[in-house]
C-alpha cells in the first residue's frame, strides 16, 4: 500500500514531525495490544515493523523534501481492506502532522 502525502516543510522539519508521531505511537502501542519488532532510520527513511492482532505489518516512511512517500506491506488477510485502511491511515497522519 502506497500513499504520498505531501507537505510543505524543510525536510528537518518534516523527518523531527514525524519523529514526534512515531514517539507518540511508540508510547501507545503497548496499551492498543501492539508488539514493536524494529524500527530504525537509514539517512531520511523510517523502516518498522510491527505485530498486532496476530498481524505482522511492515514498512517505510521516507521523507522527501516535499511529502512524505509511506510503503506499508499488509498481510493478505488485511489487503482486502485496503482501501479503507489507506483513507484511515493518510487522514490520522494529515492530521497528526497538523495538515487537517
């Protein structure tokens, strides 16, 4: 699943937003049921790798200089609902992000 949500930040800016909103959901995930696996920096790309609900789910948040390019592998029991799960996901992180 791709989504590109764009922005209009310096690329320091934007990778110390995001920061914030991985700290954040990181503080979270073990309340939601939620196992971290990874997570690490490779130069402006986020990689993770998650397991919730039995699910494992990966993948990266690279930031651009211009938006932010998210790849995320969903296991095939989730690819049937994609397209509500991208609407879901691109809304929480504009409005985590402060872009409404």
């Amino acid at each position: 699943m791709q989504l590109k949500i764009p922005h209009k930040l310096t690329q320091e800016q934007a990778i110390a937003q995001i920061n914030k909103l991985i700290n954040d959901a990181q503080a979270q995930a073990s309340t939601q049921g939620v196992t971290i696996n990874d997570t690490h920096w490779e130069d402006n790309v986020f990689h993770f790798d998650i397991t919730g609900q039995g699910q494992r789910i990966s993948g990266t948040a690279a930031v651009l200089p211009d938006a932010y390019d998210i790849d995320v592998k969903l296991p095939l029991m989730m690819r049937m609902f994609e397209g509500r799960i991208k609407k879901m996901l691109e809304d929480q992180t504009r409005q985590a992000l402060g872009q409404g």
